[in-house]
C-alpha cells in the first residue's frame, strides 16, 4: 500500500473530520416522530416526516500487502464520541507533534489510530509513523510496529459515521475467504479533510483506509 505524505496542516485538521462520529454505531434514522404529549393518538394520528437520505459511502475493497511503520502512539479515552475528535486533535498536533520535534524523526505516513470499543467510554490508540524510534520512550507513548502482513484494505469515501458498512464490508471478505483475523484493525486518515483555504471538502472525497490484517 502507498500512502500520501503527511499534509503540514493535519495535526489537527484531521481530528475535525475523521471521527467526529466514527465510533458511531452507523444506525440511520430514517423517519422522525412528532408527539405532542397533550394530545392523544387516536385524535391526532402521528406524523411522519421523511429525512432526505444520504448517498451510500464508496468502498473499494483492495487485497494487498502493508507498508512497514514504525508508529510512535498514544492510547486515549473519550467519555463521548463528540470527545474523540478533540482527543485526537491533541495528541496528533500537540503531544506527538512535540515528540517527533524533540527527538529529530520524521513523520513517514498519514494518521493512525486503533479503536477498542464501539460504546462509551471509547478507548482508543492513536499515532503517527516516523522514521525511527526515539531514544528514549516518554511515559505514555508506545511503539507499534507493522510489518509487511497480508492485508484487506477498505478505501473509504464519505462521511464517517457510515464507516462501520466498511468494517462489514471486511468481515464478510473474510467470511468469503475464508481467512481471520490476526490483529486489530486500524484506520488510516489519507486525505486532509480541509481544502488550502480551510473548507471542509466533500466527505465523498475524501479517502480513509480501514485495514484488517489475514491469514
């Protein structure tokens, strides 16, 4: 797999976007309900009012190898998925940010981050690739390496709450396959999700790889 480098901005452009709801459980609402609790039904049948429905996300689904990365990461807990993207936004742009500064590294890839649970409290790892490993560890900050594993690869496009259609979309390739899982899976945030002047781009086009890794 080939990623972009690294734009200079996403340290904390990316925590705006990539998982504002990504550990959303991905339910549509497709109607909502109006009761005026001093009515009764059976005077006042309910109404329903239609939502617009959204465009279905882009998933292309790529069996391949992974890059070797060396990740310096940094594990997290959000009380609320409104709370992640923030948490991100810290440790992307402020804390690793500082470390790879300090120690002289190079970011080599685009984001990372691994996602424990899927309900409050969400637990989760974040990090970014570099070049080397620093000479010393400061507490809290760990190592992942990830080498070159036979990998499915989902490349994402649309808003991210709809990513979990993805990670069903890997789990029935590996059912077909009939091949399992042997890590846990991990995002990566490809594209900035911010044009050069600040603006949110078209969630559709912009590119989030969910990778599970086979044998």
């Amino acid at each position: 797999m080939k990623y972009n480098k690294i734009p200079a901005s996403i340290f904390f452009i990316a925590s705006i976007l990539l998982l504002l709801n990504a550990c959303n459980n991905g339910t549509e609402h497709k109607t909502k309900t109006n009761i005026n609790k001093d009515t009764t039904v059976k005077d006042n049948p309910i109404k329903e009012e239609k939502l617009p429905l959204r465009k279905a996300p882009v998933i292309n689904i790529n069996d391949t190898l992974a890059n070797k990365y060396i990740v310096l990461c940094i594990k997290d807990s959000a009380a609320t998925s409104d709370r992640i993207a923030a948490k991100l936004g810290a440790i992307y742009g402020v804390k690793l940010a500082a470390i790879i500064k300090k120690n002289g590294l190079k970011v080599t890839g685009a984001p990372m981050a691994w996602y424990k649970s899927q309900k409050a409290p969400y637990f989760f790892e974040a990090g970014l690739p570099v070049d080397k490993k620093p000479g010393k560890l400061p507490a809290g900050v760990t190592i992942k390496q990830i080498v070159t594993d036979s990998v499915v690869v989902a490349h994402f496009y649309g808003p991210h709450d709809l990513t979990v259609q993805a990670y069903t979309a890997l789990q029935d390739w590996l059912k077909d396959h009939k091949k399992k899982l042997i890590h846990p899976p991990y995002e990566i945030y490809i594209d900035d999700p911010l044009d050069k002047n600040g603006k949110l781009k078209d969630p559709y086009k912009v590119q989030t790889d969910i990778v599970f890794t086979w044998q």
